[in-house]
C-alpha cells in the first residue's frame, strides 16, 4: 500500500486568519445583542446600537483584510475564504436588521 506525502511550504495567511478572528468576533458579539434584545422584549440599551455599529466596521475590516490576504501567492486560502463569509453573513444580518427596524 503506497502512502501519498505532499510536503510543502505553504501556509495560512496571516491576514486571513485576522479576517476569521474578526468574524467570529462580529458574530458572536451580533448573536449576544439579539439574544439580549429578545430576552429584553426590544428594550435594549443604547450601548448595544454601539456595538451594533463596532461590529459593521469590524465586518468591514473582516472582508478587506480576507481580500488581500487572498490576493497573496503560494498560501492556503481557508481562512481567507471563511473570512470573508463570516463578514458577509455579520453585513448581512446587519441589513436585516436595520431594515427591519426601518420598516416594521
């Protein structure tokens, strides 16, 4: 039974994973604030709007920082990719929501 290595010396960007770990963050910190806002019947603080707005630009550096680390040669590219995803998704539910709440 023949056993296929592949060596090389690739490996994750750097800005690809800063683009993961600022997508995890928008969406854990977005899922806290709708949580929250649920339990509270819509009566959130003021402070929840801020990290509403903190979490968009987070999202925004999310996606800029995974497009130029996917612009990088001869790297792995997952984490650029969930990256990205994880942004969109944040950008995505941000819209909803304001959306929502601008014509409910």
């Amino acid at each position: 039974m023949k056993k296929n290595f592949m060596f090389t010396n690739k490996e994750h960007t750097l800005k690809g994973i800063m683009a993961t770990i600022l997508g995890v963050i928008s969406l854990a910190s977005l899922v806290y604030i709708i949580c929250e806002s649920y339990a509270n019947a819509g009566e959130v603080p003021i402070q929840y709007g801020a990290v509403a707005f903190l979490t968009m630009i987070f999202a925004f550096a999310g996606i800029v920082l995974g497009v130029l680390s996917k612009s990088e040669r001869d790297k792995f590219y997952f984490f650029s990719y969930l990256g990205i995803v994880l942004n969109v998704l944040v950008l995505a539910a941000l819209s909803v929501i304001l959306y929502a709440g601008a014509y409910a």
